[in-house]
C-alpha cells in the first residue's frame, strides 16, 4: 500500500487525506509531533466568500500574510485518550468492512 506521506520526519508525521470522490473540497490533515501527546485533525472548511473576501484572500495569499490555504483549515486537538477512541472507532469500521466484503464474496460463491 503506499503510503500519503506529505510530511514525515523525526520530530512531525502529517497526512492528508483526500475524499473517495476525489474532490479536494473534502479532504483533511492528520498531524503528531512525536514527542507530545496531542493528535491534531484540520478539516478542509469550504467557504464561499464575495468577490472582495476572496481578493483579500489572494492578496494574503500572495504576500504571504496568512497560512498558504488561506486558512481555510480549522483544527480539532485530541489527547491521546480520544486519539485511542478514534482508533477503536475506526477499526470497528473496518471489521465491519471487512466482514460484510466476506459475507457478500460467501453468498455469491454459494449456487442458487
């Protein structure tokens, strides 16, 4: 499996990852520094401004006054104990995944 590395080194593991649809409108980072015990989680926030918000936006853009997605990221901070919560959710998901994926390739294997 490759890996969706943006950033790794020894101090911060960042990852983004992208919607199923493909729409980078739907994607969000996960970022740790290694040594802290706080996992951080930054939504993409699609909003539709005006013409003049979104000028704005491209000249803090351009001269480097904010962060270089216009701070359209917002951040969620988990300690570890929710972190873990987090994995435990996620790999339910996956065991149910995985066990609907068997049960559908045992009933199409079995004749009518």
């Amino acid at each position: 499996m490759q890996k969706n590395r943006l950033q790794e080194n020894n101090r911060v593991i960042q990852r983004m990852f992208v919607c199923e649809c493909g729409s980078l409108d739907h994607m969000f980072s996960v970022m740790f520094y290694k040594e802290d015990d706080e996992l951080f989680l930054a939504p993409y926030l699609k909003r539709t401004y005006g013409f003049f918000h979104r000028l704005g936006i491209a000249f803090k853009y351009l001269f480097k006054m904010e962060n270089r997605f216009g701070s359209q990221f917002d951040e969620v901070i988990l300690h570890k104990n929710k972190a873990i919560e987090l994995r435990d959710l996620l790999n339910e998901f996956i065991d149910g995944q995985e066990k609907k994926s068997s049960d559908i390739d045992q009933n199409s294997s079995q004749p009518s």
